[in-house]
C-alpha cells in the first residue's frame, strides 16, 4: 500500500470511529447515563501493537447529549492529539490508554449511573461486586452454567494517573469492565458493538444486584 492509500484508510476509519462515536453517545444521553457532561467514549483507529495506537475519544467537558463537529478527536498511546487541535481529550484518557495496552480492545465506553455508584460502595471492602447465576452474565461473553464473578472495583482518585496502576492490577482476563468507586462504570469490547453489549449487561447486572440486596435487607 502506498504512503497515500494508506493515509486514506486511516481517513476513513478516523470517520467510521467519529460515526460509531456518535451513535452511541445518542442512545446513551437518551438513557440519562451521561448526568452533569459525565462519561466518556473512545473507539479505537488503525492498527494496533501496545506501544503505538490511536484511537477517536470523546473531547472533555462538552455536553454529551448535544451533537457537534467537535465532539471527537484522534489521540495517541500516551492521550496526546495527533493532529492539530484546539479540542481537549476526556480528562479520563489515561484510563483508555491504559486499557487499549492491556486488553487491545476496539473500544471503551464510561458512564457514570447511579447504580454503579451505589453497589461500588457497598461491596468496597471486598474490592468486587459479586453476581452469580444471573442470565445477563452471557452478555459479558461468559456462558458457563450458574457461572460466578466479581466485577472488580478500584479506587477512584482526583489525580486520574494515579488511578492508571489500579486498573493495570484489578483486570481480569475473562470480565470486559472494570467499576470506579463512587464514579462509574468502563467496559469494553473488540468493537463498538461489542462493548455496547458489555457495558448494558454491567448496568443491568448493577441494578440486579442493588435491588436483590434492598430486597434481602427489607426481608430481615
Ligand atoms: C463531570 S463528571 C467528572 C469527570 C468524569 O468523571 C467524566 O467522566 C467526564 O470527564 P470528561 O473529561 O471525559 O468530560
Ligand atoms: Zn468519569
């Protein structure tokens, strides 16, 4: 492929990530998951070996239930623009840095709801929200009989690089998402489809396990 063929596909697939981005951002500011310009989105662009990667990122700070022509842009594998800019990345885009280098996903999704604020707390001296059994669990790609997990939790800091070495110790493997206390919810897929799919069975585990414990609570 030559130098110009080859800046034309990454063109296009610059354009195909803003267009997956801004899909997505609609239906979930449709949801209310995106409260007070909270959350983030990144959708990963071109090829990908842990040191060197870009991907498209939401710019921080903006109103995310508004579409404009300056919502996205192209970061590197350090959060850095790779092009001129006057946009700035999400404040979080360490996090997406962090996860793209160990998992090579496609893409990243961050909401912040209350249902994950609200188990995060709960289960914080365990460090995991346990689900067991539950049906949804197959969303996350996990399709063992009564399977068990624990979507792990990590502390939330001011200083975002300081949160980077939690997550680089809290992944697990086989669990696509990783829970912020008291902030929200990443989760992540090989595609935007994928970690769509991710992201809506963490929210809807979250809001199994919050209701099932008020329940068991009120029974004792
Ligand atoms: C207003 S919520 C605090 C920042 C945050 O947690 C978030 O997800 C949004 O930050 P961004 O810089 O991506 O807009
Ligand atoms: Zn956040």
């Amino acid at each position: 492929m030559s130098d110009f063929q080859e800046h034309l596909a990454k063109l296009e697939d610059k354009q195909r990530a803003y267009a997956e981005l801004a899909e997505v951002k609609e239906l979930f500011a449709s949801r209310g998951w995106f409260a007070g310009t909270s959350g983030n989105l990144s959708v990963r662009v071109g090829d990908f070996n842990p040191g060197s990667f870009q991907f498209a990122v939401t710019a921080s700070g903006k109103d995310k239930s508004k579409r404009t022509a300056e919502d996205f842009l192209l970061v590197d594998q350090n959060g850095k623009p790779s092009e001129p800019t006057a946009l700035k990345p999400s404040a979080e885009t360490l996090i997406h840095c962090e996860i793209y280098r160990l998992t090579g996903a496609g893409a990243i999704f961050h909401i912040h709801s209350v249902f994950s604020n609200v188990v995060s707390e709960w289960f914080w001296e365990r460090r995991s929200v346990p689900v067991a059994g539950v049906e949804l669990i197959k969303g996350l790609g996990i399709w063992e009989e009564e399977a068990q997990i624990e979507i792990p939790i990590v502390p939330n800091y001011a200083d975002i690089p300081r949160i980077v070495p939690e997550i680089t110790d809290a992944l697990q493997p086989r669990l696509p998402g990783v829970l912020l206390r008291k902030h929200g919810i990443y989760a992540w897929g090989k595609d935007a489809f994928e970690a769509k799919r991710h992201l809506e069975s963490f929210e809807f585990l979250f809001e199994y396990v919050y209701r099932w414990e008020l329940l068991q609570g009120s029974r004792r």
